[in-house]
C-alpha cells in the first residue's frame, strides 16, 4: 500500500475511498463496497465504524481491536447478490495479517437502505 492508495486495495487515495464510508459523508453502495470499508477500518482500528456498519441483532456490544496486527492486503475471492438491487448478498474474502490469513464467507443485509454486516462463515 503506498501512502496514497486506501487498505482495500483499490488505487484510489483511502480519503476519496472507503475513508469516504468511514467519515460518514457517503453509504458504501454495495456488500462488496461495505466490506472493502470494513477490512480498511480494521487497518485503521476503527471500532466505531465496524459497529455502526454491523446488523443490531448481531452487533456485540464493543469491540476490542489488537494493537498488534498487521493487516496486510485484502482479495475478494468472490460475490452473490449485494448490489443496488438486492436485500441481501454474500462476500468471500480473504484477508491477509503478517502471520497469516482469515478466509471468511461474509453475509450481508440491507437495513433501512443501508448495508451492513450479518455475520460470517470461516472457511479452511
């Protein structure tokens, strides 16, 4: 990542971004979007947004963060609904920390207009 590309991987500078999504001045559009936001917010350590981006019946109540890891790249591995169209759709990702990976099938809901995060499967 250089210092003007965001943590998601997209080359696009992290303010224009998912810095975007996190400061609150725009609503990630899709699933996939939500998503490359959230991998940026755990680079960033940005409980507030994971919390305010996960679904209320599945949200715990606070979220701890280890200072330790290192994120290091995220590659979406694959989708099924989560566009403008949909209420619902699932992301495969895998998201890579120095020392290994988490291989994750993530699921997905609209909720008053918004996206946001259900819960997850781990795969491997």
């Amino acid at each position: 990542m250089t210092t003007r590309s965001c943590p998601c991987g997209l080359s696009e500078p992290y303010e224009t971004c998912c810095g975007r999504f996190h400061s609150g001045a725009a609503a990630a559009p899709t699933a996939k979007a939500l998503m490359r936001s959230r991998y940026s917010a755990f680079v960033q350590r940005d409980a507030g947004y994971l919390l305010r981006t996960w679904h209320p019946r599945t949200r715990p109540e606070r979220l701890a963060l280890d200072p330790g890891t290192r994120w290091t790249g995220l590659e979406i591995l694959g989708t099924s609904g989560g566009s403008a169209f949909h209420s619902t759709g699932t992301v495969t990702f895998r998201a890579s920390y120095r020392g290994g990976a988490l291989h994750e099938r993530s699921r997905f809901e609209r909720l008053d207009g918004a996206w946001v995060y259900v819960d997850g499967e781990f795969l491997d």
